[in-house]
C-alpha cells in the first residue's frame, strides 16, 4: 500500500488499484445468505459423514429382525443425535454472525479482482488484499459466484454487483486460470 499522508498526525493508506481490474459494485453479505450457503458447503463437505448414522440403523435394523436383541431406542438416540449435530453446526454459523471479530465479512466491500489478487475496498482508503492462494474452491451457483476460503469463510459475489456481462467473463476466466472453476 502507498502511504498518502493527509496530516503529518496520522497517516492514509491509499490502496493500489489496477486500470485492467474486473470492478465491482458495493456490497454486504446479507447474514441469512451467509448461513445458507454455510450450511450448504457444511452438508457438501460432511456428506460422508451420513454414512455412519444409516450404517448404525442398517445394522440395529439387522440384528432386531433376528430377534437377537430387539430395540427401538437406537433409532432415537441417532435421529436425536444427528439433529443436535446439525443444530451445534447451525448455532456455531449463527454466531458467527453475531461476533465482533468476524463483522469485516458482512461490511459493504467494493471488489477489484484481477489475475494477481482480490481487492476489497472499504472506501477509497481502506481495504486488504486477498491472495488466490488463499481460496482453495470456487463454484458458480444460480446467481452469484462463491468463493471458499474455509469451512465458515468465503466470499459471496452475485451477478448484479457486476458492472457488465463483459466483467463476468473476464471474471469467470480468471476462476478458470486459476483452476478453481470448472469448465
């Protein structure tokens, strides 16, 4: 960042731009759409995970259809515990939310993404830059591009913060050079 000095008491960071940026318009990540897509990416990524509770009714199903030991508590406790799994997960995206440290990714950011980096601007003077390395999968849904960067953080880019269809393919290609999107 070049320092621009306003006063000598306190000094302004000007963020570097580039003139061949993809530019967006202002946006904030609505917190109902951050825990959709939350539990979305929880569901895709622990999908393995389901196997364990269906492989333990399969198995109780087994051996009370022998009669070997008939009992229906089974079934309960995996419901049960499958439900308070998801509503733990659900509780922990909710707060997320709500947390002090974790405010920056539901502020209006403006984007400047260019092969290099991804430029989120607060204002003219404010912002940071985001790596691609930093972001390990990328995936285009109905209406906006998704970004992961971990289990509870991405960066959600819909459509309309796009100045034009030309942006969008400048942008969607840069995801392909970058092998995040597939083709």
């Amino acid at each position: 960042m070049a320092k621009v000095s306003v006063n000598k008491h306190q000094p302004v960071y000007q963020m570097p731009t580039n003139p061949a940026a993809v530019r967006t318009k202002r946006y904030a990540l609505p917190t109902r759409t951050y825990i959709t897509l939350a539990m979305k990416y929880f569901f895709k990524s622990q999908m393995k995970w389901g196997l364990i509770p269906l492989a333990l009714i399969l198995i109780n199903a087994i051996v009370s259809l022998t009669g070997l030991y008939p009992n229906i508590w089974i079934y309960v406790t995996i419901i049960v515990g499958v439900i308070l799994y998801l509503l733990f997960w659900l509780i922990q995206f909710v707060g997320i939310t709500q947390l002090a440290q974790y405010k920056p990714m539901f502020e209006k950011f403006q984007y400047e993404i260019d092969p290099r980096q991804i430029l989120m601007k607060l204002n003219q003077k404010e912002g940071s830059v985001m790596k691609w390395e930093q972001i390990p999968e990328a995936y285009k849904d109905k209406d906006a591009y998704v970004l992961i960067i971990s289990k509870g953080q991405f960066v959600h880019l819909p459509f309309s913060i796009f100045t034009s269809e030309h942006d969008i393919k400048v942008f969607e290609r840069i995801l392909k050079q970058k092998d995040l999107l597939k083709s």
